[in-house]
C-alpha cells in the first residue's frame, strides 16, 4: 500500500513539473527600448488621429514642416541618423480645447514587434483650460527597428 502511494506522489509531481516546463516555455520574450522624446506640444497641426514610423529624412522634414506651420521662429530638426534610429510621431487630433496631451510611457521589444504604450491626458472635470483649438503631439526616437511597430493606449 506503502508502494502504492509512493508511485502514486511520484507521477503527480512528474505530471505537474512538465506543465511547468511547457508553460516556461511559452512566454514572450519582452525587452523595454529606450527612447528619447524629440519633441511634445500642444499644437501639432494634425486633425487627425495619428501614428507614423519615419525611417527616412524627407518625412521627418515634412512632420516638422506641419508643426512649424503656424510657429515662429519653428522647433528646429533634429538631426537623425536613420542606419540607427527610428523616429515616431503620435498626434492625438484635434480637440476643442487645451488639457489634452499625449506621451510614451514604455516601448517593449516583443518577439516580433515593437509596441509603443502611450498614455492620453484628458482635462480634469472643472480644470481651466484654454479655449482654443489643440493638436497634441509627441516626437521620440527609438534604436533603428525593421519589426512592425504597434501602438496601445494604457490607462
């Protein structure tokens, strides 16, 4: 009976290790990228929603030309080394007033993407804001990636 018992332990812990084992083996690898913050403001110029890889210099100078549309004296343009570096713009659109922006939080490089976690700041019930047109937008620059790049809104 002794006997009995002991086998039977021995195949429960043997059955449960190689669950173990195979769960192991099933994570996702994640490595968080560091990345710089080019640039972040409130008047982008963009209506739209939007988020863009720029992996060559005439659409980096083509951003900065629609941000600089109505500023003076312009932000001035980074100078990328695109073998190394990737930029990435995120515009939020256009809201109807001020209180709203948009950052990066975190990039992690997954198995077989890049995943930009940015964060959304809304006015606050009751907070003064200006009453103009806003166009929020952050600029940041990661190490050069060929993976497809995602965005994900984190609360």
């Amino acid at each position: 009976m002794i006997r009995l018992f002991v086998i039977y332990i021995f195949l429960l812990s043997s059955c449960s290790s190689s669950s173990t084992i195979n769960k192991q083996t099933m994570i996702i690898s994640q490595d968080t990228i560091t990345f710089e913050t080019l640039a972040e403001d409130f008047y982008g110029g963009m209506t739209d929603s939007k988020f863009i890889v720029i992996k060559e210099e005439t659409t980096l100078n083509e951003i900065y030309k629609l941000i600089n549309k109505n500023k003076s004296p312009g932000i001035k343009i980074p100078i990328i080394n695109f073998e190394k570096e990737t930029v990435l713009v995120l515009f939020l659109g256009e809201k109807s007033s001020g209180g709203y922006s948009i950052a990066v939080e975190q990039i992690l490089d997954e198995n077989e993407k890049v995943t930009v976690k940015y964060k959304v700041t809304l006015p606050k019930l009751g907070e003064m804001v200006t009453t103009v047109m806003t166009q929020p937008y952050c600029i940041i620059k990661i190490p050069k990636t060929l993976k497809e790049v995602g965005f994900k809104k984190i609360d």
